[in-house]
C-alpha cells in the first residue's frame, strides 16, 4: 500500500459541513456584499438571481459577460462594471477573511474526521477550491501541503471568475481565471489521472468547475478510447437533492453514461446530513477504517538491532 495515491479535492460544501458561513448567500447578505451599487446592473441581476435564496456568483458572472447576454436589456459601461466588480470582490475576501477569524467549527462532521485522516496518508495530495485556509482551522493539524486552485485570504489572492471555455465579450475577457494574475497551475488533471483514489467533498460538478473533471469522468467511464484504469472514487454531498444534482452534472459530462462509471472504477456518494442519513454515516466510518488500515500499512517495519537488510 506504500504507493497507494489518494488525491482530496475539497468545494465549499466542505467549509458548509465544519459550520463555516461561505456560501455565496451568506455574503450576499453580509454587509461586505456592495448593495449600496444600486445603479448597477450588474448588481441588480445578482440580487434578482438570489430571489429563490440560491446564487452561484460565478455563473452569474459568466451570464453578465455572454455574447449572447439579454438580462435586463442593459450592461453597464465597462470601466464602472470593473469598478464594482472588483469592490464585490473585494467584499468577498473580507467577507471570507471574516469567517476564518472566527474559527468555530464543527470536530464532530465528516469534513474534520476526513482530512485529519488523509493528512496521515502518505501519497496523499490535497487540493481545495476555497479561499480559506483548511490547516488554520482549529483541531486541523497537519505538516501537507495544501494547494489552492483558486487563491487564498492567507495570500489575498481570491480569484473570483469565468472558466476558459465560455464565449464571452472581449471586454471581459479579464474575468476568465486563467487570465487573472494570480493564477497558477495545480495540475488538477494530472493529479486526477495519476491517483488510485479520488475524493470529492462538497464540489457540485456544476458548470463553473466541471471543465476540471469532464476528462477525468469521460476517461473513467471508458469514453476516451483508452483503456480504464480502475479508480476507487468517492463523492461527499449534502443530501439527496445535491446528489441528484451531480448525477445530473455527471450525465453532461460523461454522455449519459454514468452506468459506465458504476461498472467501470469503485463509486460510492456518501451524503453528510446527519441524522437523515444513517445509513451514509455508516458507510462514512467504513471509509474512515479503511484509511486506518492504508496508515498501518504504510508505517515502517521494525527490524531487529543488527539485522541487515
């Protein structure tokens, strides 16, 4: 088990799950969230997309700069577009910041029991999409590096922005994240590639980040025309609606063939809503065994003094 390659890539539901308020709501209603823009619109299709209490701020990023924008009918002039943009997000690295200083989290939810268990696992990488910083959380206490795909508040750097292949108006080409300065390459693809384990916590596979994963689900399932490596794969959500919705978001991704990914690698959805799901928090300490038993195996043999090997 000495080469045995888990990679964890963690979303926000991550954050969710240790008590964090970082949905993109919860700013929304912070007042670090710019309402006071009320001539922007901009701003106004934000708050009428956050009607039914749901927004992802990126896809309504990605909708605002669309060649094919319709909206309300009106954009805003550029240069005061770039101005509230970059004062919302602005607001979301204080907002953000804001949540970390408070530190309290939950010791008893999967997220907290999960990483402290795989920080032990030697070929273990962590990948976290979220600007905070996973080891400053208090009870979360480990020497691996953790990458940020999309910045950090310790580094104030958040990249709040467009996946690269969208079709958007040249003035906004500035919102694509590979285009911001503070982008740098995780090798999210090669990681996924190389791991014989892949864990998913509170990524919604939703269209703002499935461009990360559509090869790695289209080659698992077989549809790439090379051959399948069997992978252990794992993916922790909240409750039936988020695991339906990333069925859904797997059916865009892997040519409805999410029957090829079942037969084809280990899969198994572990919802983390307690006490609804009893069933999944046994399955959740089977997994966490599993990985006690990965750390044995992996600590040295004891050889008696003077053996020679």
């Amino acid at each position: 088990m000495n080469d045995y390659t888990i990679a964890l890539l963690i979303g926000n539901g991550f954050d969710l799950d240790l008590g964090l308020k970082t949905s993109y709501m919860d700013f929304l209603n912070s007042k670090h969230f710019p309402k006071d823009e009320t001539l922007s619109h901009f701003i106004q299709n934000i708050i009428n997309a956050s009607k039914n209490n749901w927004i992802d701020l990126e896809l309504e990023l990605k909708r605002y700069a669309d060649k094919d924008y319709t909206g309300n009918g009106f954009r805003d002039d550029i240069s005061y577009f770039e101005e509230v943009y970059n004062k919302m997000q602005y607001g979301l690295y204080e907002y953000i910041a804001s949540c970390e200083k408070r530190n309290l989290i939950n010791d008893k939810c999967c997220a907290f029991q999960l990483i402290n268990k795989i920080a032990e696992i030697q070929n273990a990488k962590i990948i976290t999409f979220n600007y905070t910083n996973v080891k400053a959380k208090e009870g979360i206490c480990f020497d691996k590096e953790v990458v940020h795909a999309h910045g950090s508040i310790s580094n104030k750097d958040i990249i709040l922005g467009i996946q690269d292949n969208v079709d958007i108006e040249e003035n906004y080409h500035h919102l694509i994240k590979s285009h911001n300065d503070a982008y740098r390459s995780c090798n999210i693809r090669e990681v996924l590639r190389t791991s014989d384990e892949v864990i998913l916590f509170g990524l919604s596979l939703g269209e703002t980040d499935y461009h990360y994963f559509e090869d790695f689900f289209l080659e698992q399932s077989g549809l790439s025309g090379k051959d399948v490596k069997k992978k252990v794969i794992r993916i922790y959500t909240y409750d039936e609606n988020s695991r339906q919705a990333i069925l859904r978001n797997l059916r865009t991704m892997n040519e409805k063939r999410v029957n090829y990914l079942y037969d084809l690698n280990n899969l198994l959805f572990i919802r983390t809503k307690s006490p609804e799901y009893p069933i999944d928090r046994q399955l959740f300490y089977k997994e966490i065994q599993r990985y006690d038993e990965i750390i044995e195996q992996e600590k040295p043999i004891d050889m008696p003094s003077g053996f020679i090997v």
